[in-house]
C-alpha cells in the first residue's frame, strides 16, 4: 500500500471543507465530553463511561478513517501494471490524453490530483483527495461513522439546549442565529453562540454524511463507481463480491477499526466481470 506524497488537501475549498471536519470536530469533542455529557449524566456513573467511550470509539473511527483515505496514495502507478501487449488485451484500457499514457479499466484522471485513479469513485471535498480502488473502504466507513456520531452528537445536544437550558435557547432569537449564523457574531453571549456553533456544526455533518450515505450506498452495493452509475456496465458480480471489492476479505470485521488489514480481491488493474470473465494478468 503506497502512501501519499502530499496528503493536505490544495484548493481553497476542500481546505475549507476538511477544517469542518478535521479541525472543528476534535474541539466540539472536547466541548460535548467536558459541558455536555456531565450535564446529562452523573461522571462516574455507568451511562456516562458508556457514552464516553462510545463518542472515543467513534472519533477515532471518524478521525482514523479519514487519516486512511487522505494517506493513501489510490493512483495509476505504471511500475506495478503496465499496460499489456496486444490490442486484445487492450480493450478496456483507455488512453489519458493528460498524462498522454494508456490508463486500467475503470481509471479516470482528476484533474485536481493531477494524476489517473485506479477505480475512481470521485474527488472528496472534506478529504481533499481521490476516492479509488485502494482508499473505497475508508471513505465509505467515515460516512458512516460520521452519521453515527452526527445523530449520537445532535440527541445530546438537543437535550442539553432545548430541555436542560430551555430557558436559554427556545426563543424565536437562537432559530434566527441558526438559520443565518452571521448574527452570531452581533447579537448575544459568546458562549451561547458557541454552543450554536457547535449545534449548527452538527446539523451540517448530519445531512453531509445522510446525503454521501444514500447516493453511494446503491453505488457500492451495485458494483459501481459514480462514472458508472445509471449506465451498462459489466462489473456487478453480486452483493457479496462487490462489497468484498470495496471492504476487503475480512470485511466482515474491517468496519470495527482503520487499523484491520482488509486485502482486497483485486488489484485495481484487472477486474471480474458479471459473465463470468476475467481479464487475464501478463
């Protein structure tokens, strides 16, 4: 598994989309663990360790698979495929007039990357890089465990701001502030627009993660990439395989941290097809 060079991502906008998660999300940890969560439940209890070490469970996957897809590196490396001999064994192979090579089946160039991607799914904002072959399985379980801690985070803080400081937050002022945050910085106490930072922060990794989940779910489970969505295509070979091509040989565990080795099935060169067909390596 090869790592990337420069993994920070570099333009302004997927800038701008990972500081919301991978600079903002550690700090509204710290607040929910310190201000939250004790308000809620007794320290020492058993709901509050419980709570406590499922929101590090989730973080850590949060954070980790992120790490993962941001780090690896999922391009066209022509020193471990070249392309094959003979316009038959060709076929599926294409010719990128960018980095004017032959480039695998089901490759595409980014041109924010700079390079061709092996089994490219999309450019990821919030990642600032590729998702492909080799970083498919990170992707899909940061999703995922973004949506678990967005909803586990919001029923917190929902308690917390309309039931325990009802008195503070339920006026028709705190929904102005979180329809249009600019009036956070003009009206009311800093720590109270804090916490509507943080609420309004949560609300935006919800329906991000609700959004990525019901569009590539269907994908993944069809065998697809975005490029093939909607579109005659030859590699769905079922459910089973096509989630092993995306989560690996042991994906039945893979989900429960980053750090399991999940060898995929393929080597994003060469792909099954639904006939029944493979293409032959040389």
């Amino acid at each position: 598994m090869r790592v990337r060079r420069n993994p920070l991502p570099r333009r302004l906008v997927d800038i701008l989309c990972y500081l919301v998660i991978g600079v903002f999300l550690p700090i509204v940890f710290i607040f929910e663990i310190i201000v939250v969560l004790p308000a809620i439940h007794e320290p020492g209890g058993f709901l509050h360790t419980f709570t406590f070490l499922m929101a590090m469970f989730l973080l850590f996957n949060i954070k980790g698979n992120m790490l993962a897809c941001m780090m690896i590196d999922t391009s066209v490396d022509q020193r471990v495929k070249a392309p094959p001999e003979g316009d038959a064994a060709r076929l599926d192979w294409r010719h990128c007039t960018t980095c004017d090579r032959l480039a695998p089946p089901r490759s595409w160039h980014c041109k924010v990357c700079g390079v061709c991607i092996l089994k490219r799914d999309h450019h990821c904002l919030f990642t600032g890089c590729c998702i492909g072959h080799e970083n498919h399985r990170y992707f899909m379980l940061f999703t995922m465990y973004l949506f678990i801690g967005s909803v586990y985070a919001l029923s917190y803080n929902s308690v917390f701001m309309w039931i325990l400081n009802a008195d503070v937050y339920c006026n028709w002022l705190t929904a102005l502030k979180v329809a249009c945050p600019i009036f956070m910085l003009v009206i009311g106490s800093f720590w109270t627009n804090l916490q509507l930072l943080f609420y309004s922060l949560n609300i935006l990794a919800l329906l991000y993660s609700v959004v990525i989940l019901v569009y590539h779910v269907p994908i993944v489970l069809r065998g697809e990439v975005c490029a093939e969505s909607g579109k005659q295509h030859k590699y769905n070979n079922g459910l089973y395989a096509n989630l092993r091509s995306v989560f690996g040989q042991r994906m039945h565990i893979a989900w429960l941290s980053p750090l399991i080795r999940s060898e995929l099935p393929g080597d994003g060169y060469t792909w099954s097809t639904s006939s029944g067909e493979s293409k032959k390596r040389n």
